[in-house]
C-alpha cells in the first residue's frame, strides 16, 4: 500500500524509523474510523516479535562487538578496518603463542635445575 507516512515520523530523531499500519474499517482520518480489536492484537503481536528480534540484534552486535557505523563505510574503509581487526587478533594470538612457549621452556629449566 502506497503511503506518505513523513507527518508521523518527521519529528523522530532517529535515522531509522518503522511505522506499523494497522486498518480502519472507514478509512484514516474519518470520523467515523474505528479498528477491530483482532487487527490491533495482530499489530501488537507483530511489534513485540520486532522488538525482541531488535534486542537479539542489538546483543549480537555487542556479543561480537559490531561498531553499527561499519555498516555505513564504502567497500574500501571496510576492508581496511577488517585487515586492521585481524591483524590485531593475529598478533595478539602470536604474543599469547610466544608467552606460552616461553613459560613451557622456564618450567622445563626449572624441572631440569631441580626447582
């Protein structure tokens, strides 16, 4: 359904927004509009399963620490920032490697030195 919805959400100060549309038997506007109470249980039903699938998101994204403005960057600044974040992993996966190894040689000198 065409509609030009700008007068309800034209004061929201979010980015995003998301109008659920819920019928009227005579039409929005009119005096005489009135709504069954089963397509407002379907709409309040429809706004509880997008909230939680929103929350599920939001905790996804910081589970996995998603910065939401990567989602804005072109292709380049977003293959960078990803090489940047492996990268860093790598390496601090190589440092744990490297500590790891260096305690195992000390408990063997240890070992061997009779501590």
């Amino acid at each position: 359904m065409a509609s030009y919805p700008g007068q309800d959400t034209g004061y929201i100060p979010a980015r995003k927004k998301t109008m659920i549309f819920i019928p009227s038997t005579e039409g929005s506007h009119n005096p005489k509009e009135s709504t069954t109470r089963e397509s407002i249980e379907e709409a309040i039903g429809i706004f509880i399963d997008l909230t939680e699938d929103l929350l599920k998101q939001k905790e996804m994204d910081r589970k996995y620490k998603v910065n939401s403005d990567y989602f804005n960057k072109k292709g380049k600044e977003k293959d960078t920032e990803l090489k940047h974040k492996n990268k860093d992993k790598d390496n601090k996966s190589e440092q744990q490697s490297k500590e790891k190894e260096q305690k195992k040689k000390a408990k063997v000198k240890d070992a061997r030195e009779g501590r």
